[in-house]
C-alpha cells in the first residue's frame, strides 16, 4: 500500500469515526423538542382516544411533549405513509400502526412499501372489533340483518370508521360469507359512523368495541356479533362469528412506526419510553375500559410479526373481494 492509499484509508476511518460520534451525540440529546405523533383516524374514536393517552404517558418519560396530529384517509395509512415519504427517521415524527398498514397495498396501488419504508418501534395492544345497530333497530340478531340483506339487496348499509380499515374487511368479508350484498358507507372517523347509526343514515356499524360500549352503556346500541376468537363473559348474550358460522376470527394489533433507517438509539429511547407508558396503572385502565388487549412487542419482535402478518392478510383481502387488479 503507497503512503497516499494509507492517508486516504486512514481519512476514510476517521470520518466514519466522526459520524458515529455524532449519531451517538444526537441519540443521547433526544429529544430535545417535542415530537409529532401522526393517527391515521380522526378524534374521538379508539384509536384516537389510545394514542394520545400513551403519548401522554411516554412524553413523561421522555421529557418532551408528544403532540398528536390526526391524518385520517386511505384506509388508516395516510398517516403513517405520509411520514415515511416526507419525514427525516430522527424520531421527530412518528405515527400510530394498525392492521390497515399492512393491508392497504394489496387493495390500492401504493407508491411506499408497508415493510421496508417503515421503523417498526414497539407493539403496544389490540382491538376487539364489533358489529352493532342502533338500540331501536329491527334486527335482534345477525340473521335478522342477512336476512333483510337477502330480501334487499343493496339496501342493508353498515357504516364504518373508513374505506380500506380493518372495519371495512370485516364488514365485506361478513357479508361474502353470508351471500349478500351491502353497501358500506366510510367516515372519517369511528364517532362520525357511530353519530350516523345513531342518527338512522345506517343500519349497522363494525368497530373496536371500546368505541361502542359508551352507546351500549347508555342504551343506545345493541351489539350482534363480536370478532373474537371465543365469546366474553363481559358481552353478555354476544355471538362471536366463528359460532355462528363465519370464519372470521380477528383481533388487530396496533403499534408505533417512524420512517425507515432510524438509529437504534432513538428506536430503543422510544421503545422503553412507551413500553414503560403501556405497562402503567393508568393505560392498563384504559385499556380495561376500552376492552383492549394489552400486546407489548419489541423492534425486532413487532417487525417479524409484521412480515408475517402482510403475508396472511392477502386472504382476508381476497373473501372480502377487494384485491386490486394488476
């Protein structure tokens, strides 16, 4: 090796040495200000009503507010796509995940990839989603709706937090299995599908039952069917699909994402700063309260559920009819 290769090689390390020194500098200041944190549904709902109680929770940890910014649009993943393609991965900006993530490309065409544009940061719970009617509603059971669907077609309406949600699958896989056809109205929000059941604009709605026990509490709804793999004794009276013959078991996981290529340091500050949020008393609570499941998953962890979970949703796509054509 000449002695000009040895001063380049040795310029080359000491540059890379400086960079590390730096990233390592900059991951042990974080945060320094406060950080956005992107839902991809609007106020009100479980989602909403979750995320901003954990970034409350986490900016404690953190020591710097957590400011929620709601992006509801494109089935949940306008949100989280918006901030891969246009924020730095310096933990700055992230965004809330749910099932519709890793879903969403095999129903539309999408310009970002659902695994690799993505920093999976931590798993943090799940939902247990519900279809119910307006207290006054002729049908006391789901076979009352199919059977008006039959009798109807077209004419049943079953309203949801959005097109593209896990709500939406749900409600059109449920009815491509009952042999009927439905017309699926999508909100904003999972309060905007509640208001219009409530108001007569739909018969029905599918959602997280955390954002339908306040209507049933108040005895304004009656759920019919619930998604889960076995009934609960809190929802007295509630079928799950799977007994009633549908074979639709599910129960969706949400967590943190930020863009692609975040250091490790910043991923991990995040991490234990919401790991430590949703171990707390107070989000247990919540957690009580909205009948959601508690689902703590590390990067690593959340990142191979998330491969394997983009692989098995095609099927749900696919009995809800809504797989995009080339």
């Amino acid at each position: 090796m000449s002695w000009l290769q040895a001063v380049v090689r040795c310029g080359i390390v000491a540059v890379a040495l400086i960079g590390a020194a730096g990233d390592r500098a900059v991951a042990q200041s974080y945060p320094d200000r406060p950080i956005r944190l992107l839902v991809g549904f609007g106020p009100g709902g479980a989602t909403d009503i979750t995320f901003r109680k954990l970034a409350d929770l986490a900016s404690k940890q953190l020591g710097q507010p957590i400011i929620i910014e709601n992006k509801p649009g494109a089935g949940a993943t306008l949100a989280p796509s918006t901030m891969a393609k246009n924020d730095s991965p310096n933990g700055y900006t992230i965004a809330a995940a749910t099932a519709g993530l890793l879903r969403y490309p095999y129903m539309q065409k999408v310009d970002w990839d659902p695994i690799s544009d993505f920093t999976w940061i931590a798993g943090l719970g799940g939902y247990t989603f519900v279809l119910a009617v307006n207290a006054d509603s002729p049908f006391k059971t789901v076979a009352d709706l199919v059977s008006f669907a039959k009798a109807n077609p077209g004419h049943a309406t079953i309203a949801t937090a959005g097109a593209g949600t896990t709500m939406h699958l749900l409600t059109e896989a449920l009815a491509g299995m009952a042999g009927v056809e439905i017309t699926h109205v999508g909100y904003r929000s999972s309060s905007e599908a509640g208001t219009a059941v409530l108001g007569g604009h739909a018969m029905a709605t599918v959602d997280a039952v955390g954002t339908i026990l306040p209507y049933t509490e108040s005895s304004k709804m009656r759920i019919l069917l619930s998604f889960d793999p076995q009934a609960v004794d809190w929802l007295p009276g509630v079928r799950t699909a799977k007994s009633l013959g549908y074979d639709l078991v599910y129960p969706a996981p949400y967590g943190l994402v930020g863009p692609k290529d975040m250091p490790p340091e910043i991923v991990s500050r995040l991490y234990q700063a919401f790991k430590t949020a949703a171990e707390s008393d107070e989000y247990r609570l919540l957690l009580k309260t909205l009948r959601q499941t508690a689902w703590n998953r590390s990067p690593a962890e959340y990142e191979q559920w998330a491969r394997e979970f983009y692989v098995s949703e095609r099927s749900l796509v696919e009995r809800a009819k809504l797989l995009r054509q080339p």
